[in-house]
C-alpha cells in the first residue's frame, strides 16, 4: 500500500488520465446513440422543434430523415462530428441549421460567467458561515459545537424559489436589478445570489464542520501558546481544511453551469442548461454532443486545477505521508440541539398526522387558492386542494425517496472515492452532467417509470461524495497514524473499518444530509420526462415546482413546502449533531 | 482572511472577461430604449431557424411587419390586399394577382419577377411550409406587375392562403443556395431587422421607403423571454413596453390597464382514442362526454382568460356562433354502473402535456370529474415532445389537447381535415367516420365563403356527434402592453402585434 502511493506517482497519473477518457467517451456514445435509445423517431423532434403545428406526414418526416441522413445510423454521425472536431467545426444544428460551435461557445461563455458569480457568492457566504468558528477557535475559545441549523436552512433554499423571489423583490418591486436578461454586470446579481446562496451554505457548512478538528491540532495550541497572531494560525486552520473541502466545488458550483436550467429560465439567460436541455428534447444531436463535450472538458479542467489547489494548500506533506489526522475534538454539544430535532420532528409528526386525515386530491375549484385558515389550515393550491393534506401525504414518500436514493449515492461516492485516482476521472467527466441529460438517458433505456427518476438521479447524484471521499481517503492515507498502523502490520480491511472509514464517513454523511433537500428537487425536476409519480399523486417537489408560478400571488402555496422542506433538512441536520456528539 | 482574498482576486480577475462575454452576449437595446421612441417587446417563443418564414418564426415576421404576403387577413378573418392590390379568379385553378408599386428593404423593387421567385423557393423548400402541404402551386410572371397563380386541384382558399407568414415575400438576396432564407433587411414591412442575436435579441428600425407610409414607431427591440413568468416581471419592472402571452397565474399581477384580454383561436379539448382502448365503445365516449364540464376549468385553471367551449371554434371566428349546427344523433351515455361493468377494472389512461402550463391543472379537474362518473383515471404527464409519437400511435385513451383551430391557412377546413378526417396525418382521436370525411370534403370542396363557414359548422356537428372530442375551453391570450403604448394589434390569430400606427405616447 505505501509503495503504491510513493513510488506509483507516475502509473496513478496515467491511470487518472485513461479514466477520464473513458469516462467522457462513453458519455459522448451514450449521448450520440441517444435517438436510437429512446425510440423516439428523431425526424419528429426535430420537426416539432422546428414548427409546432406542421402536420407530421410521412413525407415530411422522410424529408427530415434525408435531409440529416437519419438512415446512416448513429455511429457515421459520431463518426462525421468527431472528424469535424479537428477543424473547428462541430457541425450544424439539426433544428436550425446553423453552425453549432458559435452557439455553444456564446452560451458557455455566458454560463461561465453566471458559475463564476455564484462562486464569488459561494466563497462570501462559505466565509461568513464559517467566519464565526474561525474567529472563536484561532483564539482558542471554542467551546461547543456548532449546530449548523442555519446553515441547514440556507442549503435547503430551492434555488428556483429564491430566483422567483429575487427576481420578484429585488428585479420589480424594487427596481435594483433588471429582472431577467443578460446586459451587463448587473443582471448577473440576482441570478448568482440565487445560485451561490445554498451552494455557499453547502460548502460552508461542510468548512465548518471540519474547522474545529484543524484548530484543535497540536500546532496550533502550540502556535497559540507561542503567541502568533490568531489570523494567522486562522489562515492555516483554513489552509488544512479547505483541501478536503475544495473538491465539492466542482460538483456544487462547476456543475452549474450546465445544471442551472431553471435559474436560467427564470432569469432569461442564454446559457449552455438551456441551450442542452433544447437540444437534448428536440434530439438535435450536434449541438447536444459539442454542450456535452464542453462540460466533460469543464469538468475535467476544472477537476486538475482543484486537484493542482490541494497540492498547493497541504503541498508535500499530502505525498509524504506526514499528515497528522483531522479528527474532531469532543466538544460539549448544545443542549439546544437536541431540543430543534424534537420540535422539527414534532413539527413533521404533527404535519403528517394532520395531513393523513385529509384529502390531498379533493379538487375543488372554488375553493382556489385560499390563505391559510381554519378550514385549510396551510391554504389551498389552485385547484382548491388543502396543502396540508398533499405535504403530509407526500411526506413519506418524498422523505423516502429521497433518503434511499441519497443513501445509494453515498454509498457509490463511497466505493467510487475508495477507488482513488482511476475514479477521479469519472467524478470530473460526471459531476458536470445535468441531472436531465441522466434523466432523458434512463427513459431512453427504461421508458418513463416510477423508478426513472430515483435511477436517473443515482446515475449523477453521486459524485459530491465520490469527491469528497476520494479527497479525505488520500489525507487520511497520507497520515502518520495509517502508515503507522500500516507498518505494524494492518491489512487492508483493517485498515478501512478502524481507520479509513470513520475518518470519512461523518464529513460524508453531514454532506448527504445537507444535499437532502437537493435531491428531493431533482428527483421532482424530472416529471416532465415522464419519470417519478405521476400526478396529482403529492411529493414536495412537485408541489414546490407546480405551485412556483403562483409564488407571488398566493405565497403560502411555496411557503408550505418550503418550510417543510426546511424542516426535513434541519431535523437531519441536528439529529446528527445531536447523536454524533453521543458517539 | 484568506477566503475574502481569494474571492477578491477571482472578482478581479474576472472582469475582463465578464467585459468581452456581455459585449458578445449582444445588448444594443440600452441606452437606446425608449428615447427616440422605439418600442421594446418580448416576445415568447426564441426563433428556431434564425427567423426564417418556413418554420415557426415566420409569425414572429408577421407580429411585427416585417414581411408581407401578397393579401393579408382582416378582422373577419377574409382576404384583404396587400402586395397584391387586387386579383381575380380566371377560372377554378387559376388566379391573376396585380401587384402595387413597392420596395424591398434591399433597395430593389417588388417585381413579378421577385414575388414569383419568392413563392418558387417556398413551393420547393425540402421541408415544405405548413401551408403548401396539402396544395402545389404554379406562379408565373405575366408581366412587371402581375403574376398568375395556378394550383393543380381547385383551391377555393388561395387568396387566403397567400396571407401565411410562411409565404411571405423576400427580395432575391433572401435565399441562398443551401436553401437558408434570411429576413434579414430583405422583406418589404414597415420594419426591417437590421440585428439578430442568437436567440435572445433582435434590433429592427422603421422601413422609411415603406409603400404604406411611414411606420410611427422608429424601431423595435425584441427580447425573447420564453418564461412567462419573466415576461411578466420584464413588463412590470419597466423593461420592456410589450409582452405577449402573459400567462394565467401571472395576469393578475399586472395593472388592469396595461393586461389585455383577446379570444384566441386555440380550443382546448379532451380528445377520446375512438380506435382502440376503453374509448372504442361510444356509449363510454358519451358517459365522458356528460361526466366532464369545461366551463369550471374558466374561473379556476384559466383564472377566467378563458371561454367555456361552444363547439370546436370558439368567440375568435367571428361568424361560428351564427352558422353553428345542433348536434344530434349521438349514443346514450353509459351510466355510473355501466361505466363500472363496462370498463372493468381498465384504467383510462389520460395523457397531457407540461408545454403549456394550464394543461395538467386541467387535468387533473378532469381526472376527478371522470372518476365521479365511474372511471378509474390514471394520468400521464409529460413533455409534449416526450410523447408525440405515442399519441399518434394511439397508445393513450384520452388526451387533453390545445389545438390551434386556425392553422395557417386561415381556414378552418385544414384543421378539420388533419385532425378528424380518417386519413388525417393529425388523427390522435383515430376517428374513421364516414359522415365526418363526407362533411369535411364538401367543406373543402365549397368556393363560396358563407357556403363554406356553413359547411364546416355542418362538419364540426358531425365530429362532435362522434364524441371523438369533448371541447373544454377556448383560451384567451393575455398581453402586456405598457400604458405608454397605444395602436398595438390585438389579434385572435396572433398574426400581428405591431403596425404602422403602434407607438409611445
């Protein structure tokens, strides 16, 4: 195991390299084989994208099937794009006609933009999140852990809601920013707050958590007892930790820029979701394979220059094996703790309970969306349902659902991360693909289900995780402690159940807990493939998604969910604290 | 700190970029907005094709008078000149249109010559515009002035027909060689689109050498905004002074004075698989028929931009109401019962799609009607494209279905035919009835335009005897149209929006 990690530097390069592409080309084959997949005539996608009421004859459909050379089979095509490819040229759109690399570097370019602004918020808010442990413990004066109850709060913000919100207050009541469009600096505002807001409450969270454990380490009491500045001791407290915290950059803020569609909509910017999920429904296959390969190369990059920050911040002691363990300090918890996960969970018990009594899918149109009263004590939506009734009888299903999916993605990112470097590719080539692009691929293969949603999501959704433990398995490999137990003769199993394992596995699962919410919306985000329930069965997501457009007519419609929502994360989010301080 | 640093340098460090990518991204509508009085629209639906009239954004050339046919449709829905200026029927296939004295945008004049040229590459584009599908026209120079237009078969409708955006007349330097048409400075309107933007912006300015006259807006930016949502809150924040289709949930939110309401010619319908499933037996076509009530979906779904169904055409053909035939002879309804025994432990599987959001609140409205009347409803709610091929396979025992009843004719005959009759290529009913193809030809047949409003009201009877198709609404569309604006069009085909007289106060 030691001579793997010193001396097969170079094969674990190499190694990395063959992953990635692989990775990429069998994304890049599934998409280009996409219309063959589904079964869905692509000539009539194409058609309709182009016209929505010319009539579907059979020879306007074979003048389409000529015109593309639909007939040639999926491998020419790939074959022809790729041939392109050297020259600059991506080939022409399907729909349209026109040249598909402007297109796709135009929307890149503006995607990009939009990313690096969320991560300009992400980093503000990651840092006034954190901002509080950091100060308190470079001076020493960390007494209880922290709860991380807020932070719970701000992750689980529907993005989508907080873009209606933002666009809504800030965009027309106020008059501060343009409400949608994409003209200057300042319509980039809004769009990024809505994006890095939860992604910074994310990554924050994720910082806070491991701060304790670094300013707990020897040097640092030393340091302090030495009498150096407490920012400085601050800013190697942040240097320790943040190069296990960096590689969740890529799948929480890189991968928005193909992955913020709805944000997209909402704001009216042509980015690259939009323009792939376009393509992707009209199976116009040029443009959606140049997007594809854009991200793939985004993921990628992106993914050596984290990996080249790590080096950077933890730099020779991460090769030498001469790191010390970050393990948290038993700090006492709080009492308050323990009591938000009781009043959460009363809260649900209470909400679910009530919400069984009723009917979710009376519809009664007069009794259209109803503020809050005795009768309908969380309103109606617009069909005059009781929302009550719909979030308690789409609680378990929701929570459910969610959980399980959550729990086979740690469990993927765990075995994916444990891999190490032959999986590093993987994770980059996948954490910048869209949830819809994994969503359209699973109804291609298995038609719209039940299950589509849950399988779609456990295609992508691993990759936060994967990241995460492939970033903390290479430091705790890297720490005195393993290669002293390595020396004294632990085997592998050993080594993973006693050392490995429960140095990863609660960063790992504060993450899963935090994304909870997350996935409850991509699970419900992709309805409209046809996956997942379908309605009027009740599931938070898509009551949050289906009651957005009445969002400023009627708030409680969004309200409910959300906070229930809210409360879900939170729960998870404090039993944890609650009973991780009892181990 | 070491975060706010970081974040810092990456603000820096973006800036030159942030710089070059908006400058790319195309503004060009700043600055100039308003001032000089140009008027800024959003429209709905991002061009497909980079505006070319033979795909969906030939309307987008019609809405805002950039391209003309060679006759336009008036109120009622008839031929009125506009290329042409005049023309007359030499016999039941041929027709001689005399053209007036115009200029394309280019600088060159409208000849016979160039309006044959135009229709020539129309007649020949590889994937031929709606409007020429079910007909092959001839046209031919007689001289400057005046072409003749021949069609293969008796076309009573041709002048109508002429009046599709899709056969819009462009200059020569319009169409090039791979068969690409460009609107770009060549049409013969008011306005001229002198930048397009991707799919996001296009810049117009006033046509001054416009045969009508000078248009009294100076120019127009479009924005394309597809999230309703998002038009509405461009319009209610003061950034743009037009926004087409408002859509339901958000029309409550704007002022009173600046929302308005036009009856459209879209008909929302539940359309019943009559060829195979639960469906095939009319006695159950009739129970759905009863069980369902549109006229709830008005106030509640529709949020009252909504008629309750009349028939098939709704209060936007002006002349349906008058002309409209009783329907009689159709099955008696199955009762509650019957419905029970009937279907037998069968689902009805009922289809919609998510493009346009009112559909599955709809839906869902219809599952419980149909299940108080015995049904057991088990809904399937996707994307439309995600399930186009489907319907038309039948593989859905009911749909519920937005349909334009005017396609690009202008005639009502084409919808009937595409969707009812047995050899319709828009057939999702699978309807194969004699009497209805019977009634749709003689309704295509008939020159006389009274005569043929009459026989397709006599059609439209027939189809909903079938009970193939339970009308639920007929939609009204909501613009957004800024107090500081007057003249804007208000029409049912949303053909136009903006003319000769739209402008600023």
């Amino acid at each position: 195991m030691s001579s793997a990690t010193s001396a097969g530097a170079r094969p674990a390069r190499w190694r990395a390299g063959v992953g990635r592409v692989v990775a990429g080309a069998a994304l890049l084959a599934a998409v280009a084989l996409l219309p063959w997949l589904s079964g869905i005539d692509p000539a009539l996608t194409v058609l309709r994208a182009r016209s929505a009421d010319q009539d579907p004859t059979p020879a306007q459909l074979a003048a389409i099937r000529e015109q593309l050379g639909l007939d040639e089979g999926p491998f020419r095509h790939l074959a022809h794009w790729l041939g392109g490819l050297p020259r600059g040229d991506a080939g022409t759109s399907w729909v349209s006609g026109e040249p598909v690399l402007p297109q796709v570097t135009t929307a890149f370019a503006v995607s990009v933009t939009l990313m690096l602004g969320a991560l300009v918020v992400t980093i503000a808010v990651a840092a006034l999140v954190s901002a509080r442990t950091l100060y308190l413990g470079s001076r020493r004066r960390l007494r209880q852990e922290r709860t991380g109850i807020g932070v719970a709060i701000l992750a689980a913000l529907p993005k989508f809601v907080l873009a209606s919100l933002l666009a809504t207050v800030c965009g027309v009541w106020l008059g501060w920013f343009p409400s949608s469009g994409w003209e200057g600096p300042g319509s980039m505002v809004l769009p990024a707050l809505a994006l890095g807001v939860p992604s910074g409450a994310m990554i924050g969270g994720l910082l806070d958590q491991s701060l304790p454990a670094a300013l707990h380490e020897p040097w640092a009491r030393t340091w302090y007892a030495c009498g150096l500045s407490p920012g400085y001791i601050a800013r190697h407290a942040l240097r320790r930790t943040l190069a296990g915290v960096l590689p969740q950059l890529l799948p929480t803020v890189v991968a928005l820029v193909g992955g913020a569609v709805a944000v997209e909509k909402i704001f009216n910017i042509p980015g690259l979701g939009r323009l792939a999920l376009d393509a992707a429904i009209a199976q116009d296959l040029p443009p959606l394979q140049t997007a594809t390969l854009v991200l793939v190369l985004l993921g990628v990059a992106a993914g050596l220059l984290i990996q080249a920050l790590r080096r950077a911040l933890l730099g020779p002691a991460l090769r030498d094996g001469a790191l010390p363990a970050l393990h948290s300090p038993a700090l006492p918890r709080r009492h308050s703790t323990r009591w938000v996960a009781g009043c959460c969970l009363l809260a649900l018990l209470i909400l679910v309970v009530a919400g069984l009594l009723r009917d979710p899918l009376h519809v009664d149109t007069a009794a259209r969306l109803l503020p809050p009263s005795a009768v309908h004590p969380l309103g109606t939506d617009a069909l005059g349902r009781d929302l009550l009734a719909r979030l308690g009888h789409g609680a378990l299903r929701t929570a459910g659902v969610a959980l399980a999916v959550t729990a086979v993605n740690t469990i993927t990112g765990l075995l994916v991360g444990m891999a190490g470097r032959v999986s590093a590719g993987m994770t980059e080539v996948m954490s910048t693909l869209p949830a819809v692009l994994a969503g359209l691929l699973t109804t291609a293969v298995t038609g719209p289900s039940v299950w589509g949603a849950a399988c779609a999501v456990c295609v992508v959704g691993w990759t936060p995780y994967a990241a995460q433990a492939a970033a903390l398995f290479e430091q705790e490999r890297a720490s005195s402690h393993v290669l002293a137990s390595i020396s004294l003769g632990a085997g592998r199993m050993h080594l993973l159940r006693h050392h490995l394992l429960p140095a990863v596995l609660p960063a790992v699962r504060r993450n899963a807990l935090l994304r909870l919410p997350t996935t409850v919306l991509v699970l419900a985000s992709l309805g409209f493939l046809g996956l997942g329930e379908q309605p009027p069965t009740p599931e938070w997501g898509r009551l949050l998604s289906e009651n957005q457009p009445y969002v400023e007519l009627a708030p409680w419609t969004v309200l409910g969910p959300a906070c229930a929502l809210v409360l879900l994360s939170v729960l998870a989010v404090s039993a944890m604290a609650s009973e991780g301080n009892r181990d | 700190m070491r975060t706010t640093s970081r974040g810092l340098f990456v603000a820096l460090a973006l800036t030159p970029l942030l710089a070059s990518c908006f400058a790319s991204g195309g503004s060009g509508t700043d600055a100039k907005a308003g001032a000089s009085g140009r008027l800024r629209v959003a429209l709905a639906v991002p061009p497909v094709q980079a505006l070319s009239p033979y795909s969906n954004d030939a309307t987008v050339l019609s809405k805002l008078s950039v391209v003309e046919g060679l006759t336009a449709l008036d109120a009622d829905g008839t031929a009125a000149p506009a290329l042409a200026k005049s023309w007359t029927q030499k016999n039941a296939t041929t027709w001689v249109f005399e053209l007036r004295k115009a200029t394309f945008q280019d600088g060159t004049e409208v000849t016979a010559e160039s309006v044959v040229n135009a229709l020539d590459h129309a007649n020949a584009a590889k994937i031929k515009p709606r409007v020429l599908s079910d007909v092959t026209l001839t046209a031919k120079a007689e001289d400057t002035d005046s072409i003749t237009i021949s069609t293969k078969a008796a076309d009573p409708v041709l002048p109508l027909r002429l009046a599709s955006p899709a056969l819009g007349i462009l200059s020569t330097k319009a169409y090039a060689k791979d068969g690409t048409v460009s609107p770009v400075g060549t049409g013969t309107g008011p306005f001229e689109i002198t930048k397009l933007t991707g799919k996001t912006t296009a810049t117009l300015d006033r046509f001054d050498d416009y045969w009508g006259g000078k248009a009294k807006a100076s120019g127009i930016d479009v924005t394309w905004i597809a999230d309703g949502a998002a038009r509405a809150n461009a319009l209610r924040a003061g950034e743009v002074d037009i926004a087409e289709w408002i859509p339901t949930a958000q029309a409550k939110l704007l002022g009173k004075d600046t929302r308005h309401e036009v009856p459209s010619v879209r008909t929302d319908s539940l359309v019943l698989n009559t060829r195979s499933g639960i469906f095939a037996d009319e006695s159950l076509r009739a129970a759905a028929r009863e069980a369902v009530d549109g006229s709830v979906l008005v106030d509640s779904v529709f949020g009252g931009y909504a008629d309750p169904a009349q028939g098939l055409f709704g209060p936007a053909i002006s002349w349906a109401a008058d002309k409209r035939v009783a329907v009689t002879g159709r099955a008696t309804a199955a009762t509650t019962a019957q419905v029970k025994s009937r279907t037998n432990g069968r689902t009805v599987r009922l289809a919609t799609y998510t493009n346009r959001t009112e559909l599955p609140e709809a839906a869902t409205v219809l599952q419980q009607q149909l299940e108080k009347a015995g049904f057991t409803v088990q809904q399937d709610v996707r994307e439309y494209t995600q399930m186009e091929a489907d319907l038309l396979a039948g593989r859905y025992d009911a749909l519920v279905f937005s349909r334009v009843t005017l396609l690009d004719t202008g005639d009502a005959v084409a919808y009937l035919a595409s969707d009812f009759a047995s050899n319709g290529v828009y057939n999702i009913a699978g309807l194969q009835d004699s009497a209805v193809d019977q009634a749709i030809t003689s309704a295509a047949a008939e020159g006389d335009t009274a005569q043929r409003q009459q026989k397709i009201m006599r059609a439209e009877a027939e189809i909903l005897r079938t009970d193939a198709v339970v009308p639920l609404i007929h939609e009204k569309v909501v613009q957004g149209i800024s107090t500081d604006v007057e003249g804007v069009v208000l029409d049912p085909r949303e053909r136009s929006l903006i003319d000769l007289d739209t402008r600023l106060k």
